[in-house]
C-alpha cells in the first residue's frame, strides 16, 4: 500500500497554488500593461495625426483648393522606427502620404477607428480620423471649405519590448516570491504538525498497564486535534474497561470452575483412600456426579454468554425465524412454575394480543428463564411475580415486577455484570454464578433491544426489556 505524507501533499498544494497564482499574475500584468501602453499610444497617434491635419493649408487664391506643407511634420512616436500616414480631401482625394508609405499597402478610409495590422513582418497600430475640418482658414474667402481623412499608425515594437520586459519582472518577482512563500509555508507546516506528533509520541507510551493518554498542551491548544484527542480519551477508556472487564471475568471465570473441580477431586480422592462399601462408592459418585454437572451448567453459561457477546459486535450471523414474544413468555413461566410453586409464589402474564419478533426463541426463552428464576428466588413465600408484554411505538416491552427484598443503591448498577453477587454470602446451594443477567443482557442488546432495572430495598424490582418490533 502507497504511504502518503501529510507534509508532502500540504506542501505541494501550496506550491501549486502559489505557481498558479504566479502565472496568473504574469498574464494579468502582461494584459493590464499591453493595453495601458496601447493607451497611451492611442492619444499620441491622435495627437500626431492632428498635428498633421494642422499642416494643411489652403492656397492663397479664392479656389478652395488645399496643399500640404511638409516643413514641420512632428517626429515619430517611435524614435527608432519612423511613423505612416496619410491625408485624403474631400474634393481631390489623396493629398499626401508620408515618405515612407509601403507600396502596396492599401487602407480602407472607413471602418474601425483604432486598428492592428501587420506588414513586412512588422506589427502597427492604426487610426482614421474622419471629417476633420482644415485648420487653415483665410479671413473673408468666399469658398466651401473642406474636411480631411486622416490615418495614421505607429510600429507597436516599443510596446511588445516594454510588455516584454514587465512580464520577466513580474515573474521574476513571482518566483522570489514564490521561493519565499514556499519557504514560509514548510516553516509553518512543520511547526503546524508538531502537535500531532507529540500527541503521536504520548500516544505511544499508552500500554496495557497504563491506558491513561496525557494529552500534550500544544494539542489542546489546537482546535482542530480537539475532535481527535476527545475520541481517543473515550477509546482508551473503553479500552480499559473492557481489558478490565476481562481480566475480572478470568478472574471470576477460575474461581468460579476452581470450586467444583477441587471439591470432585476431594471426593474422588476420598473414595481412594481406603475400601469403601458399595453404598458409599454410590454416594460419593452421585455426588461427583452433581459437581459434574454443576461444572456443565457453567461452562455452558459461559459459552452462552460468550457467544451473545459475539453476535452483539458482528461476529456472527444467524437465520431468524418471527416467533411471539408473549408466547415465549408462556414458556419460560411454565418452565419455572415448579420453583415458584415451591415457595408458593403465583406467576403471573398479561398480554395485549401478539408481538411478532424476529428471534431465535430459545434466546428468547433464556432471558425469561433467567429474569424470572432471579425474581424467584429473591421473592418471599406467598408473593407473586408479574409479567406485562405491550407492544406501543414500535417497541414491545416486557416488564417482570416481583414484590421481593429488592436491591440496595450500591448494587443496582453492576446488577448485569458477569459474575457480580450482591448478596455475598450466597453459597453454591443458595446462589447461582452471577450470570444470569448478564447473559440475558447480552441477549436483549444482541437483538438491538435494551434492558433495565429499577428498585429499592424491600420494595421488590421490575426488569425492564424492551424489542423493537418486527415489521410484516
């Protein structure tokens, strides 16, 4: 995979725009001092065809007619290329042309009144000054008087020269400027990165022994790393959690399977010691044999647990079938009617008619098992446990309320944590491995739902599951 830099691409974008603007300002220098110079030329070539329209005279009789006097002609606009013109009457026509008028060279009297030509590989610019009258007039003649066409045109080499000549300074200066502009650019590219790369070399002393990112005061002062340091604070930190979540898991995890394994290897080793009746082999493997299968039981939640946990980040696809919330319900109280009816507990469905899900049922029927053995067992005799399906909003919602001794304010929170016992003096035959909830957590949030609980010492609990509903 091709590695960009960050610099390279700041940098080059830099140079481009600047060159671009470089070019840009060499171009418009060139078109904004061409036509100032043709301005300028223009008014001279007007001036200088006027002074040549000053040169004509009449004749001293009463015919009218006029006469051209060459003795002052002004000198060319050009000092080093002599100017063309030439001078049309009204009555006889041609009355003059310059001295070095191009023969051959035919200009029409009418149309433009600035133009551009070129002759003999020489470029000129021209102008034709139409009904000027003749300046010369005689005190009480008695004829018509007459008004002259006048062109005139100048070689524009001095003009392309000086053009020329403010297009290499222009880019000259561009390029300097340029040099230094990219000079200052890498400067402040350079000092513009050293945050991110503190933050990168901070970044790098984050391990699994220590998540905290001390963040450097050069990134914090710099608005755009705001976004990128605040989400890297919430990664670690989610991060921590769940490294520290798993740790305690093992933690859990091998305490939890150390317990049945030394108490079957206890009474295996028993039963070694010494001849034993076959009463007492029988007994001592039953209850080998109820160790096993607690063992079972919890290798089994955990890998029930583990895999819920999977398929809520994506790990695993399944094919689902619609099956009725309220009907899985019914299940999972049937299952547990024995239990309740051992501490005389009345269970308890009210439905308002199906909700239809898209679900593996025995998911579902898990995380009834679970909410309602929990509510059991923590319930006093002659209670009840109720369970209210609804569907309302596009939401089904499953809410189980037991009139039990309730949870205390500090255990509420971690009630769904793997492992976690608020009672602590629950013995194996008492309590369960603290994952009963968290498997029917991970179940509800796998199926996109969510689950909460709320309740005081006491004064019972009510779970609460909501499901998004499943659209026919």
């Amino acid at each position: 995979m091709r590695i960009e830099s960050i610099q390279g691409r700041l940098m080059a974008t830099v140079v481009l725009s600047q060159a671009l603007l470089a070019v840009g300002l060499v171009f418009a220098g060139q078109y904004y001092t061409y036509h100032r110079l043709l301005s300028t030329l223009d008014a001279n070539l007007e001036a200088h065809a006027m002074s040549v329209a000053a040169l004509v005279r009449y004749t001293e009789d009463a015919s009218g007619n006029v006469y051209f006097d060459k003795t002052l002609l002004p000198g060319p606009i050009d000092p080093e290329h002599p100017d063309l013109f030439c001078v049309w009457t009204e009555r006889s026509g041609l009355l003059t042309c310059s001295g070095n008028w191009p023969g051959g060279l035919e200009l029409s009297r009418s149309g433009r009144m600035h133009w551009n030509f070129k002759w003999n590989r020489a470029r000129y610019r021209g102008l034709r000054l139409a009904n000027v009258p003749v300046l010369d007039r005689e005190e009480g003649a008695q004829f018509h008087p007459q008004n002259l066409t006048i062109v005139y045109a100048a070689r524009t080499a001095q003009i392309e020269k000086q053009v020329r000549a403010a297009a290499v300074f222009i880019a000259l200066s561009s390029l300097g400027l340029l040099a230094l502009t990219v000079g200052l650019a890498l400067a402040g590219i350079k000092r513009g990165l050293l945050p991110l790369q503190e933050l990168a070399a901070r970044s790098a002393l984050v391990s699994a022994n220590h998540w905290q990112l001390d963040v450097p005061e050069s990134a914090r002062r710099v608005e755009e790393l705001a976004p990128l340091t605040d989400s890297m604070t919430m990664m670690l930190a989610r991060l921590e959690s769940a490294f520290s979540a798993q740790r305690e898991f093992l933690g859990n995890a091998t305490h939890e399977l150390k317990t049945p394994v030394a108490v079957l290897k206890s009474t295996l080793q028993s039963l070694e010691q010494r001849p034993r009746s076959s009463e007492e082999y029988r007994a001592g493997l039953e209850a080998a044999l109820d160790d096993l299968a607690r063992l079972e039981q919890l290798l089994d939640r955990m890998l029930r647990l583990a895999r819920a946990e999977q398929w809520v980040r994506g790990g695993l696809g399944r094919d689902l079938e619609t099956v009725d919330i309220a009907r899985t319900c019914e299940e999972a109280m049937d299952r547990m009617r024995p239990l309740a009816d051992s501490k005389r507990i009345s269970l308890e469905l009210r439905k308002n008619g199906p909700a239809p899900f898209a679900a593996d049922p025995e998911d579902l029927h898990l995380v009834w098992v679970n909410l309602l053995e929990n509510a059991v067992r923590h319930s006093g005799r002659d209670s009840s446990v109720r369970m209210a399906v609804s569907s309302r909003d596009g939401l089904t919602r499953v809410v189980l309320t037991d009139h039990g001794e309730g949870i205390s304010p500090e255990d509420l929170p971690h009630i769904f944590e793997r492992f976690y016992r608020g009672d602590r003096s629950r013995t194996r035959a008492t309590g369960g491995f603290g994952l009963g909830l968290a498997i029917a957590k991970a179940i509800v949030e796998a199926y996109r739902g969510t689950i909460a609980a709320a309740s005081a010492p006491g004064q019972g609990t009510e779970i609460t599951v909501e499901l998004p509903v499943t659209k026919s």
